[in-house]
C-alpha cells in the first residue's frame, strides 16, 4: 500500500474507485472529475445500473479512462460518527478489494472517500481506509497493489503518517 499526491482519472491501474453518490450519476469533486475524464459512455452504462446503496460498491468499464474500470462506492456523509459511518465506510474499502479481487485485477486506486463534500474527517477516514484494506487484503490473501491518490498535501501527509505507523507495528 502507498499514497500518492495525484490526479486519480491519469493513473494506469487495473481500476480506480469513483467516490459516487447513490445515483451513480456523476456529481461534483472525484465524481464529477471521473465521469468527465472517462466521457459519457460511463454515464450511459451507470444509467443502468439503478444507483448503489451507501457502504455498497458497482463497477464499470472505465471507457477514455487510463484505468480499464471503474469500482463506484458510495460513502457515508459525516454526522457526527454516531449513525454507523464508520461501518459504511469501512464497507466501501472492503467491499472494493473484495470486488477487485473477484475479478482478478493486480491494482487499484482509491480517493479518500467521503471526505469531500461529505465532510468526514481525514484522520479518521484514512485510518479506516487503511486498516480496512489491509484487513481485507489478508484476509483474501491477496497481493492486489492498493495506492490511495490524495487530493491534497495534507491529505497525503496523513495518509504517508498513518502507512508509517503501520509498518513500525
């Protein structure tokens, strides 16, 4: 696992995970930037999909996309912490390497989910990001190669500290 400081529509990944709203539809930050950069194929073939439940995961072909597809998940926007976000969003990592595992990708991307507009804190969201997908990934024994793009400096200092502090223990 690493993080980079990163575009997440330019990395050539097996798939790259779209942090969604229920409607799959496209929508603002990491949303909006990946259905613009893939082209409107993706909004057609999402049309079909009949949205995604929070904590849940789709996937779809990544069309103009360097990534071959894309893995919508659906975050929980922050209340407080008291109404399961930590469980829906530990869901959407799990649920994605569960999904990219099944489909026998080699690598990923993730965008620090719900986050944004969402409002979850980062500290929080990226200790359940990568604990959940180490998790996940022993549990499936899987060597799939995870990268967390950060939109941010801070977002990838907090990322870089939390790996450091993982690998130390």
């Amino acid at each position: 696992m690493k993080a980079i400081h990163a575009n997440i529509t330019t990395l050539k990944v097996d798939a790259i995970v779209n942090a969604a709203n229920k409607s799959l539809l496209g929508g603002g930050g990491v949303d909006g930037a990946i259905h613009r950069a893939a082209g409107p194929d993706l909004l057609e073939e999402c049309r079909t999909l009949c949205g995604c439940e929070t904590g849940k995961v789709k996937i779809t072909s990544g069309y103009r996309l360097p990534a071959k597809l894309v893995i919508h998940a659906v975050g929980p926007v922050w209340h407080g912490g008291q109404k399961g976000e930590e469980q829906l969003l530990a869901s959407c990592y799990s649920e994605a390497i569960k999904l990219a595992h099944a489909h026998g990708l080699h690598s990923i991307a993730f965008p620090s989910i719900s986050t944004g507009v969402y409002g979850y804190p980062i500290d929080l969201a990226a200790k359940i990001a990568i604990s959940t997908v180490k998790a996940t990934l022993d549990c499936l024994g899987s060597s799939l190669d995870v990268t967390f793009c950060c939109f941010s400096e801070n977002d990838l200092e907090t990322y870089q500290a939390i790996l450091a502090e993982l690998q130390h223990t």
